[in-house]
C-alpha cells in the first residue's frame, strides 16, 4: 500500500498566491522529504524534515511536519510561474532498508 | 554540485531486445537507486545498491537486472525487454543513508 499520498492530486493558483500541498503516511518515519519535478525531467530535492522537527524553512519554501497526524504539509509563497512542477513526497521508514517511499504527487500550475 | 547522468534521455527498442540503462554519478556516492516512474502509480524502486557489487531487490525487480562493478556506475538491465516496460527509468545516489537523494535527468523507453 502507499506510503505517502499527497493531496491534492492538482492544484492550480494564480502567481502571487501561496500553494499548500498535504501529505499523509502511514507508518512511522525517520524523515520526510519533499522533491519537485518538472514535467518529463528528474526529481530535485527541496527539503528534508526529521522526525523531532515540526516545522522548517528554506527561502519561499515552509514544510510542517505532525507526527501525531503523520501528515506534513508544504507551503510555497509568493507562488511564480517557474513553481510549475509536481511535487512530491517521499519517506524514510524507521524500520527496514533505508529507501525512499513516495507519494503519487502533486500537480502544481502556476497562472501567469 | 552533485551530477548524476543517464546515458539517454530517450530510447526506443522492440520486444526481446537486451537493454542497458547507465548512470553515473560523480559524488562518490555509496548508494544508488532505480526506480521507474509511470502516470497514476507515481516512483517505484526496482533495485537499488549500497555499494560496489552489491545489489538488492526494490519492490519490483521482475524482469530487470542490475550491475554495480565500480562505485560510480550503476547499470539498469532488461534483459528482453516486453512492451510493459515501456515507462521513465531515473537513477539516484545518495551520500549517507536515511539522507537526500539525487537524481539522473531520466530516461524515457519505449518498447515496441
């Protein structure tokens, strides 16, 4: 079954507007990592949020993490054209081997 | 900045034909990852390797094989490749475990 599933499975947004993308788990994790991907292209990084962290930043990127929910969400402010992308994330289990489960993403559209 | 290259971003083969898919990254990275990618099924791991001329089976190794001979190279088999293959094949590292993944542009097959 899947692990991560984020919600919703698109989201379109005039520039300007922040974009809230939502991810649910099932099992408990070691982190939890949101990659971007633009379209036919490979996945980029954006962040990594460990278990004991409940919230972190990087530039226009705000990740909340609430381990009661298993839920994290992603916040990009000040949306831009060039944040059209799907958005992805992905979890590493406590247990087991280490690997990355992913979600099944986000579809993002920015409106110019 | 870590480089991780796939040896084709596009690739076109009939049924039965042996194929190879290359990457390589240039980070000295321990651990690297298959994965392939279809619409409505989202990243699935195929076999990923924690270091030379290890390998372990993902979640769906059937009718793949892999080789990791030297520590930057990580190579991707069909070994007779079947219409159901058809998809985008990414390749990631990874420095340490539990921590960021990087990945290869992609490369898209299609198996006639």
């Amino acid at each position: 079954s899947q692990q991560g599933e984020e919600d919703p499975q698109a989201l379109s947004i005039q520039e300007g507007e922040n974009a809230t993308m939502n991810c649910s788990y099932k099992t408990s994790i070691n982190n939890l990592q949101w990659y971007r991907q633009n379209s036919g292209r490979g996945l980029v990084h954006l962040i990594l949020i460990r278990s004991n962290e409940r919230e972190k930043h990087s530039g226009r990127l705000r990740v909340t993490l609430d381990t009661s929910k298993k839920s994290s969400s992603l916040l990009i402010t000040a949306s831009r054209a060039a944040d059209t992308a799907s958005y992805f994330c992905a979890t590493v289990l406590i247990q087991g081997a280490q690997k990355l489960v992913f979600g099944q993403g986000t579809r993002l559209t920015i409106n110019p | 900045d870590v480089k991780v290259t796939q040896s084709s971003r596009y690739l076109v083969k009939r049924t039965g034909e042996k194929v190879f898919l290359e990457c390589v990254q240039d980070m000295d990275h321990e651990n690297m990852f298959w994965y392939r990618q279809d619409p409505g099924l989202g990243l699935r791991l195929i076999y990923f390797s924690y270091d030379v001329k290890m390998k372990e089976k993902g979640d769906i190794p059937e009718g793949y094989s892999v080789s990791r001979e030297k520590k930057e190279r990580f190579s991707l088999i069909l070994e007779s490749a079947s219409t159901n293959q058809t998809s985008m094949y990414l390749c990631a590292s990874r420095a340490l475990p539990r921590e960021t993944q990087y990945f290869g542009p992609g490369t898209r097959l299609l198996v006639l």
